[in-house]
C-alpha cells in the first residue's frame, strides 16, 4: 500500500460493506455481476470503489444486490473496482487506501493498458477492461476530499451531457476532459469518442465520509438505470426527487502542479464561484495562479499538493 499522509478534517459517518458475498461475480471477473433481462435494451454498467476511500458507491452497489435487483430490459452489469485498496480502508486513517499502487482512475489511456508498466490497479484494469468494451453507458460513482456541492462530470462531448440531464442530479454538471496525470475510466475509449454512442457518467457524491453521499448515490443510480429503461420505475420508491433544475459548467483551464511548492491562497473545498477575474488562487513556485475570468467556479481543489497532480480545475457556466 502507497502511504498518503493527509490529514483528515472530516468525521466518518459511514461504514464500508461487506461485499464478501460479492467476490466471485458472474461475469466471469472476481465482483463484477451482470444480469441480463433477455429483452431489447443496452448495457449499463454501474462502477464503485475506483477509489478504494469512496464508500457510497459500495454501499449503493451492495443495496442493489442484496434486493435481488433484476433489469426490466437491456442488461445490467455491477462492479466493484479497486478491491485491494477497499480492503485496506481504515477509518483511522481514511485517505490512505485511495489507491493502492497507483490511482486507478489515471490508467485508462490505451498506451498504459496495452504498455509494460505493471501494478495492482494496472493488473485490475487489465482484468475488467475486456467487459467494460461492451457497456454502452457507465455510471462510476466517487465522492470528494472536501465538503463541497455535488458534481456529475459529463466528459467534454453533447452525448455526456445528454446522459446527465437524463438523471437529473446532482445540481451541478461539468463538463471536462480529465487530468494531465492520467486518463479516466470515464473517458476511456468509445466513451469519449463523439462519434460513438456509447456514453459515460461520474458522479462526485459529496464529501467522502459524509452520511448525505448515500441517499445521493442511489438515487443517480437508481434515476440511471430507470432513465435508460432497464429497470422499472418503482426502483425509484422512497429514494426522493431531484431538488432543482440542473446547472452547466465548462472546465476551461486545469491547473496542474509544476513545482515541489504549490500552496493555494487560501482554504478552498471546490464549489465556489468567484465573481472577479484576476483573484488569487495559489502560487506554484514563482509562477502566481488567478482567476482568468469573472464567475469562475472551482472544481475539486486537492489536498494531493504533488507535482504533476491536479490543483484545481477552473469552470465557466453554460447555458
């Protein structure tokens, strides 16, 4: 396990599942289950713990298994991703079992999966990647270091947003093209091909130990699978209604780290809008970080202050 030494500045209200019971699948990958209706539909695919410190998606995917949940059309597939960073969580010390070896959610790019670079989350995507190849919409559920509003990250194409509108929540949807560090799940393959069908979703539930991530979670994937019409309606009892109309975001500029001294100017946990152009946000070394326009929101500033990590992603709204 790769030691993170961050500090924890929130309470753990939630619990990691036991998804023991989970191990062998049926798909053929240890913990990946599909089911499939016989019907006409497409393949939706639900992801949780790429980040083995994410709990909510867990506890969404084990409450959808334990109920027996059977698509209503289409198939359904459910899959637990970084499993040997999961095991480690320790609410003690909940930031350290993010990743195991390295972020799962950087290794996406064809380059890495078809290179010679090796870990245990390379070896995992390596493993999943053949079933994900047939999934036409994925949803991969994560939540946030900071306590911030909630994000549905759409990709940088119309087909990402479309999907997003379709489910509804959270509030707030951006559309972005990643990290300099790496390629996501998200973005992998037809995913981010606009000339594909095939579409992808990640949600950012709130912060990562908060109990609110959980009602959330079930909530996009349950208005997910409904949305796409592989699973009836009532799985939508007693989950809620979206709470107001969607708002659309464009990331324009992502801040990448280039020196072992980037501090931010001040305490912030993503989701401000700052209104004048030209406010101070950090300085990376000798190099000054500003606001390049008025409105400007941010977008999941880190505590991962390393140099080719992203600081902070600087979003522009949309109509």
């Amino acid at each position: 396990m790769t030691t993170m030494d961050i500090p924890n500045d929130y309470a753990v209200e939630l619990s990691p599942p036991d998804i023991s019971a989970y191990r062998d699948g049926n798909a053929g990958i240890p913990y990946v289950w599909t089911f499939d209706s016989g019907k006409p539909g497409p393949h939706a695919m639900v992801s949780a713990v790429v980040h083995g410190n994410e709990l909510c998606g867990a506890i969404a995917l084990d409450w959808l298994l334990a109920s027996d949940f059977r698509p209503s059309g289409g198939k359904v597939s459910l899959g637990f991703m970084n499993i040997a960073a999961f095991e480690a969580f320790d609410p003690s010390n909940p930031n350290a079992s993010r990743w195991a070896e390295e972020d799962f959610n950087r290794v996406w790019a064809e380059g890495v999966l078809n290179g010679e670079r090796d870990s245990i989350e390379l070896r995992r995507a390596r493993q999943v990647r053949p079933h994900l190849d047939t999934v036409d919409y994925l949803l991969d559920i994560h939540s946030m270091q900071h306590k911030a509003p909630p994000l549905m990250m759409s990709g940088n194409h119309r087909k990402g947003r479309d999907l997003a509108a379709m489910v509804g929540v959270p509030e707030r949807v951006v559309a972005d093209a990643g990290h300099a560090a790496g390629k996501r799940m998200r973005d992998y393959s037809r995913f981010d091909d606009p000339s594909a069908a095939a579409a992808a979703l990640l949600i950012e539930c709130g912060q990562h130990w908060e109990a609110e991530t959980v009602p959330l979670a079930k909530l996009a994937t349950a208005r997910f699978l409904v949305g796409l019409g592989v699973a009836d309606p009532d799985l939508l009892a007693e989950l809620g209604a979206p709470d107001g109309e969607q708002q659309y975001f464009r990331v324009t500029d992502v801040v990448t780290i280039e020196t072992d001294e980037f501090e931010f100017a001040q305490q912030f946990t993503g989701g401000e809008i700052l209104p004048k152009a030209g406010t101070p946000l950090g300085t990376d070394g000798e190099k000054s970080i500003v606001t390049p326009y008025e409105d400007c929101m941010l977008v999941m500033p880190t505590k991962r202050l390393w140099k080719g990590q992203t600081a902070v992603r600087l979003a522009r709204r949309e109509v």
